[in-house]
C-alpha cells in the first residue's frame, strides 16, 4: 500500500509538469452549464470507495431469486457459466495452466460489480434492475463465491467494507506509475 | 538462359531464401518482364471490351465498390444469445496501403452498435470541474479541428499466437483487430480547460452510450498529451461500429480506451475501476499476479501478402508487404527473414512513415519454390524491438491475453499454400 501511494505521487508531479508545458488552446465557449440535477442523473460510476453508491438495500436470498430468473440463462447455476462468463469458482487458479478468473478469483473491488451489473446487465434488457435488485444481486454473486455469507444484507455503507480475495493481486503497469 | 544472364539473379541478395535488395524493383528496369508471368495469349483481351461499348451506370449518391470485390469483407465473430458482445475483423489479406476504409474498419462491441440520433445525442463534462458543462455534435463542430492518421488496435489482437499449436488462421483471423483511419475530432483538452479541471483531477473516466455503457479510466497525462474527441473518420462523419456521433481517440493506445459513443466525462482523482480495467483488460502473468493499465501498443508487425490460407502460383519474384506499428510514435526499420529468423534483411518502408499511423512495408523476394518461413520484425524511434513469440512467452506466459506484439511465421509449403506456423 504504501509503495502504491509514492508511485501516486510521481506520477502527480510528472502530470503537473506535462500541464504547465500544454500549449494553451482557446474554443468557441459552446458547452452548456449542467445542473447538479441534470449531473445527478447521469452519474452512475461508483468508485472503490464506494462513492456515489445509491440508497437501498439488498440481501443474497433475494439476489438468488433475481439471479435464477434473469441471469441463470447465459451464466449458469451458481454462476458456474453457460453461454457467457462463468462468474464464481476458480479461486487459487490463477497462477496454474489452467487460470479461471471470475468475480470471486479475480475481481479486486466489490464495488465495480455493482457498478457493472447496474449498467449493463441483463444483457438483454440493461437498465432495468432497481437499486435494490443490483445490491441484492452483488450479495448473492459474492456469496456464490464464498466472500459473504448468506446473512448478508448489502448496503451503500456494507458494500464498500467487503475484502475481495485477490485485491491485492494486481500491480500498475509502468506507464501510470 | 544460364542464370548468370537472368537480370533476376543479378540483383543483390540480403538475407537467405531468395530475399533481394529492398530497392531492386526500382534499381533494375528489366527486372518485371523477367519474373514469371501469368497472362497468356489466349487470356488477352480482344480490341475492345464489351464494357467499351456500352454507356455505363450513371453516377450514384453514395460508392459502391466493384461487384468483382465483394469478397472483400470483415469477419464478423459472436455468439448466440448475446449477439452483441462479438467482433469485426479488417480483410489485411486483400488491402494495400495503410488506410483502412470506414467499412472495413474492425469493430469490437459489448453490447452491439447503438442506433444514436445526433440531435438527440449529449456529452456531459463534470466531476472535478469548476463548470459542468453539456456538448452535443453541432457545438462540438465548431471547435478547431485536428486532423490525423492513425493505427486502432484492440490489445486482443493477435491473441490466437498464445495457442500452443499454431492455429489455422490468416491475417485477417489472427491480426484483423487492427486498422488506420484519418481521424477528425476536437482536442480533448480545449474542452476540459473549458471546464476548467480542479487541481486533483488526475484521471477522467469515460462512458459509451451503447448499452453495456462501457467505461474506461484514463490518466490526464494523455488526455493532455494528445486525446481528441473524434467526430470525423476517414473525411465522412464516423461510422455507427465505430462510435457515431463521437468517440475518444487515444493515439497508439489499446483500442477499448478510445471509448466509442461517448457520452459521459468525470474528471476523478483515481481510477474508478471499472470491470473493463479490473475483470479484462488486464494482463494475467504466470504468477497469478496481473497488470493494470497497460495501455500502449507494444512494437508490431504482420506479413500481409503472402498471408495465411493465400496460395503462391510457382516460383518467381514476388513483393512481400506488411504493416509495422508501434503506440511510442514513429517506425525506424522493418526487417524480413525467409528462413524462420536466422537471417534479415532491411525492408523498404516506401512512406509516408507517421506517428502512431501503419506504416507499410515491401520487401522483393525470388521464392525459389521450396518451403520458407517467412517473418517480419519491427524497430521503432524509442529503439524498441518486436519480441519473438518465445521470448514473450518466456516473460509472460500464455494466459495474458492482452498486447500479444510477437513476431508471427507463415509457413510458404512447396505446393505455394502458406500457413500461420511456429519456429
């Protein structure tokens, strides 16, 4: 962590050196100024820490239910991958021949997956899960993949808390460091 | 005729295997008329040709191409149920150059290519900004434009090198995730200055309007370096498959960071994490451990022609031509090796040589009518060299999925069939 967090720093002082070298550039002004409303709306990114996580709730029975009506078809029972992305299991396997990457053996923040399944799952139909549903759905995902147990209720302030086991399985690549 | 009289043999090898002297097309005039020929007597065409003789089609709206071309096309690749989340890939086989037309550009979408009305379309600027702001296409005309060519490349790419038994493949199976537009669009930068980017917006995160709503993090450094928001592909406004009405564009960067429909910028402190640079787009190593944000194109070259599933008719002279890349700028050299990397010689690069752009390559070469292994290995302005295949695989295995830049063989087999091969 702390070597991540110099790396951080480097990497500040050569962005700022870049920026006072930028030649200035003038446009026609054109943009429109958004309200925070407007903002508000568009903004579903949520960060590993969990910023700008929604309210609502979710627990891993309800998620299993959700799950086995609109996700069971292209991935499986358990998440054990069908017609697309197995999404459980393959914890341990990732320095083998035969490394098996899901959201359990390879995600490293429980947080993009509920950015993810919230934009854009179900495939055929992104968009129209509820907050509650996604965080329901995130539980169950995560507690396929034995991260939490089947007690578990997920929240914007739950979420954010959760270790993934392999968070600290990824190094930055030379050109961001 | 002994061969010391043949024009042909007189010309300067460089490398074994029959490969000539880059320049020997131009040195020796005599040089075509002594290579074998095809055209027979019988084949020539009589005094005027049917087309001759009658009016032709009047002139029409939008170009087709010769209907004598139509096999000239992508391979589409997907799957059912989730039709969308498939590829595209570019026919480099049958092209010449180094553009790639707008309908053979090579696409790759994770939920299929979004019908979008540009009127309708918005981009909105915000997060660590002292202004949020909202373009739409018409204001973000108005803006100076920037014009240039260059390579996109999906960092799967070439993937298909990881196998452990070459597969059946051509350039454009193996390679087609890879093609060079003339890419019109706004400075990336006027538009966050205008914004007016707070003191620890180091990254943005940037949004597709399809309905994966893919997003990716970049850093500021390349959205100050040379990011353009690209409205313009090859002089006509860009193609839906390749983010109609406006895309990002990050020269000489894996293609997936030059997010296609774009609708959304945050300027952020950190990376937001997005599956697409957590769960892909991330290079797994032998270790378990993987890399994060590798986001350049590594130095690369591919043989065209002669090119896998493609078939020699006998021996004779014949032009190898390739294209050689590199995300770091500018291609130095391109060498080519008949004899499976034992020897080389210097390719010509006939220009122009750009930035971030292909850059094509020609090399002559008397094939002699035995098996070759014919290879292209690239050099570029920062000194990098294209690595073989077992030296990429000694460092990284052959699970990283990603940025696979080796050296490829085709196999030319004595009966003129040439195939994707090992050595």
């Amino acid at each position: 962590m702390l070597t991540r967090k110099v790396h951080v720093c480097n990497f500040i002082v050569l962005n700022l050196l870049l920026c006072s070298f930028a030649l200035a550039q003038e446009g026609p002004g054109l943009g429109v100024p958004a309200t925070p409303e407007q903002v508000a709306g568009w903004d579903i990114s949520i960060d590993p820490e969990g910023e700008n996580l929604p309210a609502g709730s979710g627990t891993v029975a309800q998620g299993e239910a959700i799950y086995d009506a609109q996700c069971f078809a292209c991935h499986g029972q358990n998440g054990e991958g069908a017609t697309n992305d197995r999404l459980a299991g393959g914890h341990g396997s990732l320095a083998t021949a035969n490394a098996t990457k899901t959201v359990g053996s390879y995600w490293p923040y429980a947080t993009t997956v509920f950015d993810y399944v919230r934009r854009a799952m179900p495939f055929s139909q992104p968009g129209t899960l509820s907050n509650d549903e996604v965080y329901a759905l995130t539980a169950y995902l995560l507690n396929i993949n034995g991260i939490v147990d089947e007690t578990t209720v997920l929240n914007a302030e739950t979420l954010p808390l959760i270790e993934m086991p392999n968070r600290d399985g990824f190094f930055w690549s030379a050109e961001v460091r | 005729m002994s061969d010391s009289d043949n024009p042909v043999d007189q010309i300067e090898a460089v490398a074994a295997n029959g490969l000539l002297h880059r320049r020997a097309f131009l040195k020796t005039g005599t040089l075509l008329t002594a290579g074998a020929t095809f055209l027979t007597a019988q084949a020539a065409p009589p005094e005027l040709d049917a087309w001759s003789k009658v009016p032709g089609r009047p002139p029409e709206a939008y170009g087709n191409r010769s209907e004598y071309e139509s096999d000239v096309v992508r391979l589409p690749g997907f799957s059912p149920p989730a039709l969308g989340a498939g590829a595209s890939r570019t026919p480099h086989g049958s092209l010449e150059g180094m553009i790639t037309p707008g309908a053979l550009h090579f696409e790759r979408h994770h939920n299929g290519i979004p019908n979008i009305n540009p009127d309708e379309h918005r981009l909105l600027i915000h997060g660590l900004v002292d202004r949020p702001l909202i373009f739409d296409l018409e204001s973000l005309s108005r803006y100076p434009l920037v014009s240039r060519i260059q390579f996109l490349e999906c960092s799967g790419n070439s993937r298909l090198l990881d196998a452990d038994q070459p597969v059946d493949g051509t350039a454009q199976s193996i390679h087609g995730l890879l093609s060079c537009s003339e890419w019109t669009g706004v400075p990336l930068s006027i538009l966050l200055d205008e914004a007016g980017v707070q003191t620890e917006g180091m990254w943005i995160l940037a949004e597709g309007a399809d309905s994966s709503l893919m997003t990716r993090s970049i850093p500021m450094s390349k959205v100050r370096d040379d990011a353009i928001i690209a409205i313009y592909q090859n002089g006509e406004r860009l193609r839906p498959g390749n983010g109609y009405p406006m895309r990002l564009f990050l020269p000489g960067w894996e293609g997936n960071t030059s997010v296609k429909w774009l609708r959304r910028i945050k300027v952020t402190a950190g990376p937001t994490m997005t599956r697409d640079e957590t769960s892909k787009y991330s290079d797994l190593r032998p270790d378990g451990s993987a890399r994060l944000f590798s986001f350049q194109m590594g130095v690369k070259s591919i043989i065209t022609s002669p090119s896998g599933q493609q078939t020699m008719r006998g021996p004779g002279l014949y032009q190898i031509s390739g294209l050689a890349w590199t995300g770091a700028g500018r291609i130095s050299r391109v060498e080519v090796s008949a004899d499976g990397g034992r020897t080389w010689g210097e390719a010509e690069l006939p220009g122009p040589v750009l930035s971030k752009a292909l850059t094509r390559f020609r090399m002559p070469w008397r094939w002699n009518g035995g098996p070759a292994l014919i290879q292209s290995r690239a050099y570029d302005e920062t000194g990098a060299i294209q690595p073989t295949r077992t030296a990429l695989i000694s460092e990284r295995g052959t699970q990283f999925n990603y940025h696979n830049h080796a050296i490829q063989t085709w196999l030319v087999s004595a009966n003129g069939e040439v195939s994707n091969a090992y050595s």
